[in-house]
C-alpha cells in the first residue's frame, strides 16, 4: 500500500472545513485526506438561509476550486456611517464609502446564502472522493468525541480510535455554545438577524453599516430587492425582543442612514449571543484550530468566515512548501498571527465602543469615520485589508 506523506484529518464540514478538504486534495497529492462531520452526508443543506458576508480575497479563493456560486451578490460599495449623537446635530449623520470601482475592482465582497457555499463544497468534495476513494474520505455522520495528543501525531475518537499525523479542527459553533476559550469577552449583546425588503429605487450592491447608542446595525444586499439584517443591541436591555414586526420596522426606520430609505416586509428574527473566544495560538501539537474554532468575533466587520478561509490557504500552502510537517506549523503560526491579530484587536475594539459609558464615544467613532473619508489613501489601505487581509 502507498504511504502518503501526511494522513490529515479535518473535522467538520462547513466552508472552511471543506475548503481546507479540497485545496488540500489538490495542492497535496500525496497526502490522505478524511474529513469528519456530524452531520448524515444526505442531509440537503443547499436551502439553509443563514447569511454570509464574504470578502474578495474569499471569492476569489472559492474561485480557485471551482465553488463559487454564480447567483451570489456582489457588493459593490460599502457604506458606514454613524447616528449622529443628540448633542451634536452639526455632524449630519458622518460616513464613510468605500467603492468597488474606486479600488480598481469589480467588486469588494459578495453575499450569499450558508447552503449556496456549503453545497457547491461538498458536491465537490464528494466527487473528489469518488475520483480517489484510497486517498480522499469522507466521515459524514461520524460526529467527533474526543482528540488525544499521541507522538508525533493525534488519536481521533470518532466511535473508534484511528492515529492521524494532524488534525484540523474548522467546527467552531456560536459564541453562546462554545467552551471559553484563553482570550474571551462577553460583550453582553445580542445580535438580531433576518432580512427586510428594500425600497424599489435602492442602488444594487450597496452594504450598509450604521453605528448606535446600542450597537451596530447593518444591512447586506440579497437577491431579489431584499438584503439580510443584522441588528445588535444591548442584552441587558433589549429593545427588539419585546417589540412586534411593525414595531421593529418603525425602530429601523429611525435608525438607519436616510439613503437608505425606508425598509419593510421585516422576516422572523433569530437572536445570537455577542462575545469574542480565541486561541492565542493556531497550532498546540499536532492540532490546528481554524475558522471558529480559533477565533469567534462580533460581526461589526464581518470578518470571520473570511479570517477562517485565511487560515486554511495559508495551511495548505505551508504543508505544501515545507517537507517538516512541526516546521510547516510553525511558520503558519508566524504568519498568520499578524493578520489574526490584528482583525482580533479591531474588532473587539469597534466592540467595546458599544458599551462604553463615557460621554463622547460615539462622537469619537463619527469624527473618525468623517476623517477616514477625508483622507483617501488611508480609505484605500483599509479597503484592501478588508478585501485581503494581512499580506
């Protein structure tokens, strides 16, 4: 029998998972490949409406294996702005836009449904395995209860004990489920999501972000006139739970930038609990935690999935180039720190400006976005770290 040179596992099955699963099986011919889920493989997942913001540098990588749907919607401006404080009237709602034609590109990022990314992934990972059943396995259904660290390699209890030379773990689940993690804050906010109908007239492709007393509040262009809503507010005092659809769409209407116009049509909303959990470190042994598993962030920047696609190219790309599999890990270590680290920081930052009691914050975040806007180079830089990441 072939040895192959790594005999990875990666454990579960979500966009970075099955990412990871088949740029590895491309970029690393002679490894074996077993990808882990809890999930029965003929579950139909292609209809699950959970929204995801994805960055150019995450379409493009999508691209590259052939999975990027084409009914996802581009978008093509992002515009961030700030509810000017009750005290300061002269700042007329302050804000920053970001172009895609400003940057030389033909769009910053795209939306799209969690099954219209799932299901084109796993439909290839499932051909791939057919294609090489020696070498590529899928363990769909085979949920994973326990990773022990062995010599040079890791044991996966999965109903039986197997030896792997290294697993990824891409199974990160939300904040409020998660055991805590070495770097973790709970933001004591609560995250509204569903989706509204946009005025007829709205321009096609345009996200909008705008900050409040109590949160963020953004809207991300979908298919058809509509575009997904994610509404933070404070959890201690909520002021959506207790409010009806009508009493929901009256509150946005006063919350949002006035070209936006106003929204209707308001979707049931589901409620996610808000808290930052990370590992200091991407690799301990022979495990490495991507995606979720590694960091779970606020969605104020709407990074993690891309963070998440981040760490499993830049994997591969070690595994690839460096023959010592501890010396591929840590140089993926040193790599990705600055990029993790510092969509980390921004993040928890933008954050915690939502619970500050000091009077002022939210006249801070407004003068800085208006002096953003002023200085266009410094606007350019920021774009391509959204679309990209660190490089």
């Amino acid at each position: 029998m072939e040895r192959y040179a790594v005999n990875l596992a990666i454990v579960g099955a979500g966009p970075v998972g099955l990412s990871l699963a088949l740029h590895a099986a491309h970029a690393l011919p002679h490894a074996s490949i077993s990808v882990f889920d809890a999930r029965p493989i003929d579950r139909d997942i292609s209809h699950d409406p959970r929204t995801l913001a994805l960055s150019l540098g995450s379409v493009q990588l999508l691209e590259r294996l052939g999975a990027w749907p084409a009914d996802a919607q581009p978008i093509l401006e992002v515009h961030v702005s700030e509810l000017a404080p009750s005290g300061a009237p002269w700042m007329a709602d302050p804000a920053v836009r970001i172009r895609a034609a400003d940057e030389g590109v033909a769009m910053l990022g795209a939306v799209l449904r969690y099954g219209q990314i799932v299901a084109p992934l796993q439909q290839l990972w499932i051909e791939a395995t057919q294609r090489e059943p020696d070498r590529l396995t899928s363990r769909f259904d085979a949920p994973v209860k326990a990773l022990k660290a062995l010599p040079e390699g890791v044991e996966i209890d999965a109903g039986i004990a197997e030896r792997f030379d290294l697993a990824v773990v891409a199974e990160g689940g939300v904040f409020a489920d998660q055991a805590r993690k070495a770097v973790s804050h709970d933001y004591g906010q609560t995250a509204w999501v569903g989706s509204v109908k946009l005025p007829e007239a709205s321009p096609e492709g345009v996200a909008y972000e705008r900050f409040t007393r109590n949160g963020p509040v953004a809207l991300l262009p979908l298919r058809g006139g509509r575009a997904a809503l994610v509404w933070c507010v404070a959890s201690n005092d909520d002021p959506v739970e207790g409010l009806d659809d009508n009493q929901r769409l009256a509150v946005l209407n006063t919350l949002f930038h006035p070209e936006v116009g106003t929204v209707r049509d308001i979707s049931p909303l589901k409620r996610f609990a808000l808290g930052l959990n990370a590992e200091r470190t991407l690799t301990e042994g022979r495990v490495v935690r991507i995606g979720n598993a590694a960091q779970t962030l606020h969605p104020v920047a709407g990074q993690g999935l891309n963070l998440g696609l981040r760490d499993a190219w830049e994997l591969v790309h070690r595994l690839r180039s460096t023959p010592d599999l501890d010396q591929a890990l840590r140089r993926l270590e040193w790599q990705r720190a600055p990029d993790r680290w510092a969509m980390i920081g921004a993040t928890d930052f933008l954050a915690r400006s939502f619970t500050w009691t000091l009077p002022g914050a939210g006249l801070a975040r407004g003068m800085g976005l208006a002096a953003l806007q002023a200085l266009g180079p410094v606007k350019s830089a920021l774009a391509r770290r959204m679309m990209y990441g660190s490089r």
